[in-house]
C-alpha cells in the first residue's frame, strides 16, 4: 500500500552522542523524502558533533569520534536540512518525544528557525505500540517478515521505518491513509512544546507541567511570578520549550495592548 499525500512527508532518523534533548548533538541523520506523485528522495549525512562521542553511544551505533572528525558540523549542514523537509510532514520511530525534539533543537541552534505550524507529524512507534507492543527490529520482522540488518545504522532505520509504516496500513484497515489522521492516532499527550513542559489541559489552555507551578495556566504564573519567565530562559530547557514560552508571552503583551 503507498501513502495517500497530499503533500511530500520526509521519514527520518538520528543518531546521537545521547538521548538528552537539550544537551546531546546530532552524529548522523538520514531523510526519505515521500512526494505525493511517489517519487522518493534520500539523503544521509554524518555530522561533527563538536563534542566527544560518548562510548556508549558508539556502541549502540558504531560511530566514532574518528570517523565524523573531518565531517560538516551541523550549522553548516543546516540549511540543506532545513530545505529538505521545510515543505513537509515529518515521519520517524520514536521521532516524536526524541528525534523532532532534538532536531528541533539543533536547528534553532543552528539559528534555522523551526517549528511544527502547518505540519503534522506521524510516529510509526506508537502506532507499533497501540497494535503489538514491539521494538524496531521486531517490528520490522512482523510487519515485513524480515530480519533487520546494520540495525542502529540511521539510513537502514529511516528505510525499515517507511516500509513499517506501509505495512501497517495494509494490515490494519481502521487505520485511515491519511497523514493528519494518521498524526492524531500517534500523538500522545497534546504537548505544546515537544519536551512536554508545556500542554494543553482539557479547555484547551496552556498550562505548566513540573515543579510548583505544575497544572498552573502558563497565562496566569506569567502574571503572578513575571521573574519565573526570565528563570527559564535562563536555565537549562530545550530552546524550543523557551521559544514557545517567548511566544505566549509576546501574544499576551501583543492582545494587552
């Protein structure tokens, strides 16, 4: 079964120093670019992380700090990413609490402004996990019926990735081919930024979700406790949770006046 587009969807996945958002970089990352005609396009790079390669990173991918010594960096990859998937959905394994964050983070630092307006986002995870409760691999397996080799390899995880998702629609009919439908069916709480400091709560309002101001309306602390804004901003969360809050605050002031 081929996907039903109405515009291209870009499949992709990373390999990292770690699973820390806000901190660990990009060491490689892989894109399948889907057109809606099904035309496809892909691209891999290495990335010079410009930090060390902890070992325990390198053991689950194979990437050395040797090998990614004398690659780009990711600000000067940067725009060729940008461009890539600029026009967009986007499409991954786990992507939606761990590879869209991180990106996220490493274009804003690459000062590519980056966000998820008018574009939906499918995670073929969580789709895998409502259904059957596997991992990658086995996904892979069960859906494609065979074994998954260079596993932890990003551009053999992106490709295992679009074939999973395929498949799935193929096996499940309640399943609607549609990328919207399908963004809705993944998403798992209704984060406002991709860290999931910020949500939604039931009437729709922005509000915190840790420390004392958890359940709090982000409106109402920013009110209140105008210094809890320049905290944050100052501490150590991701850059798009402090683009978000900057922008909440910005449409305060911007509907005060």
């Amino acid at each position: 079964m081929e996907l039903k587009l109405n515009r291209p969807i870009c499949f992709f996945d990373l390999e990292t120093t770690g699973i820390d958002v806000a901190r660990d970089r990009i060491v490689e990352i892989a894109i399948v670019k889907i057109f809606p005609n099904g035309n496809k396009e892909s691209k891999t790079w290495l990335v010079n992380p410009t930090i060390p390669i902890p070992p325990h990173a390198t053991a689950v991918h194979g990437i050395t700090n040797e090998k990614v010594a004398g690659e780009p960096t990711f600000k000067e990859l940067a725009s060729q990413i940008h461009n890539m998937i600029k026009d967009s959905d986007l499409a991954g394994f786990n992507s939606d609490r761990f590879d869209i964050p991180l990106l996220a983070e490493e274009l804003l630092r690459a000062e590519v402004d980056f966000d998820m307006k008018n574009r939906v986002s499918v995670d073929v995870q969580t789709i895998f996990h409502k259904m059957e409760e596997r991992t990658l691999s086995a996904a892979y397996k069960f859906y494609c019926g065979q074994s998954l080799e260079n596993a932890h390899s990003a551009e053999a995880d992106t490709e295992a990735t679009y074939e999973i998702l395929k498949a799935q629609l193929e096996r499940y009919p309640e399943l609607e081919n549609d990328m919207k439908s399908l963004s809705e069916f993944t998403t798992r709480k209704k984060s406002v930024d991709f860290a999931g400091f910020i949500a939604l709560n039931a009437e729709g309002q922005e509000i915190f979700t840790f420390g004392k101001h958890k359940g709090a309306l982000v409106d109402e602390v920013l009110d209140k406790e105008p210094g809890y804004f320049g905290w944050i901003q100052n501490a150590d969360f991701p850059l798009y949770t402090k683009k978000v809050l900057t922008g909440i605050k910005l449409r305060k002031l911007n509907t005060k006046q």
